[in-house]
C-alpha cells in the first residue's frame, strides 16, 4: 500500500503470524522495543485475535507488515488517536534482526510520517524509544530534525 525505495508497508495477513510469533517471542525483540516486559504468546492465541479483528470487518486500521524484497521482516502502526487535537503515537518493531542498522526503520518511519501527516492529517505524531535503544534513538533524533526542519519551512514560506 505505502512503498518506499526498499520498504512496502502493507497490511498484516494470516500468512504473516507464524514469523510475528517469532518476533513476539523474541526477548531481544522485545526489549528494544520498550515497552511492556515480554511475554510468551501462542500461535493459537495470535490467531484468535487476528481473527478477532478481521470478523469485524472494515478497514484494517493504523497497522502495517513491514516488507522488504517480498519478505516480511516486522511491523509498525498509528494508535493513540485524538481526532480532536489530529494526533497518535507511532510505534515500529523490526523483529528481524538480519535488517537492524541498515536504515529500514528509519525509511518505514519515514513512510509513516509522510502517510500520517500528509495522508490523515495529523499534526502531531509521537514515538517513545526505549533508551538503551541505540539505533532507535537515532532515527527518533534523525527524523525528529528533518520534520522540524520542514514544518520551519513550510512556516517561513507562510510568512511571506
């Protein structure tokens, strides 16, 4: 759905949950992420829950498989929402480790922003990092400066 130059983002599918899992259940994974301490989850119990959310129908919401030459190598989404002040929090998981520090978080974070903010029109996307997160503090600093660096444009030639 979203393409960048190395990176699809597109929605998650059944096929995907068998290598979720394993990222689910990798507590390296898991803790470079930040947020709650891991967990172990059953495939049985992913299923269900993905079945949960597709008997809903509708769209698939703010997820996103993260993809690279057809490969399924993690996930990101928009949650959070406040429609009234056009916000949400950003959230990524490169859960396979071969693609960590080559800059395939920082290109889907990329895409993300662009879609959050020229697509939905938020004006306000936040992302937590773990701080012992080294790479993802990094790309937060990275992508924090170049948005502030466009918004300042963007404010400059409204000036005029």
């Amino acid at each position: 759905m979203l393409k960048g130059q190395r990176v699809t983002l597109r929605a998650i599918t059944r096929a995907d949950l068998p290598r979720l899992l394993e990222f689910n259940n990798d507590v390296e994974v898991e803790l470079a992420g930040g947020g709650d301490p891991p967990m172990p989850q059953s495939l049985s119990r992913l299923e269900a829950e993905f079945d949960q959310s597709a008997a809903q129908g509708g769209r698939d919401g703010g997820g996103f498989a993260i993809e690279v030459d057809g490969r399924f190598i993690g996930q990101c989404a928009l949650f959070n929402f406040d429609n009234t002040a056009h916000a949400c929090e950003l959230g990524i998981t490169i859960g396979d480790k071969d693609y960590w520090g080559k800059g395939y978080g920082r290109e889907t974070i990329s895409l993300l922003l662009d879609y959050a903010f020229r697509l939905r029109n938020f004006h306000k996307v936040w992302l937590r990092v773990h701080a012992k997160n080294e790479r993802g503090c990094r790309a937060r600093v990275r992508l924090c400066r170049r948005r502030t660096l466009a918004r300042t444009r963007m404010e400059q030639r409204q000036l005029r």
